[in-house]
C-alpha cells in the first residue's frame, strides 16, 4: 500500500469520526489568528475556514482588535467514558 493512500485513509476516518460527534448548527464568525488559536486548542470544538481563498482580513469578531478571517465553529459533544 501506497504511503499517500495510508494516510489518506487514516484522515477520512478521524473526518467520520469528528462528524459524528458535531452538535448543532455551526457558527459563522471572524477570527484573529490569536483568538482562532482558542479554538484549535479546545477539545470542544471543531473550527474550520469559510474560505481558505479569502484574501481580505476583516476585524475580529471576538477581540475587535485585530484583524482576521471568517470560520466556522461547530459545538462537539462531550466523549462518554465507560465506567
């Protein structure tokens, strides 16, 4: 097996796995690179662009101080533990 096909492989699995944990309707919001980091960093969520093409930085919806771009955020829920 072919090393691309490998990792293809393994990134449709953890996408499928991710999707079925998503809760609710995603939100649409702009984002700095520093308050987009607070996303990517939580376990509990999925942060994702709207369009990675998108050239023109708008202000940032959570710190209305600098600059960024449009995401969506999607809510995952909470992984149950076996006990």
């Amino acid at each position: 097996m072919c090393e691309f096909e490998y990792t293809e492989e393994i990134r449709v699995r953890r996408t499928i796995r991710v999707r079925k944990r998503i809760v609710g309707e995603p939100m649409e919001i702009c984002l700095c690179s520093r308050c987009a980091s607070q996303f990517y960093n939580s376990p509990k969520h999925l942060i994702k662009r709207v369009d990675p093409f998108q050239t023109v930085k708008e202000p940032c919806t959570y710190c209305n101080y600098r600059y960024g771009y449009d995401f969506l955020i999607y809510d995952l829920e909470k992984e149950e533990t076996a006990e």
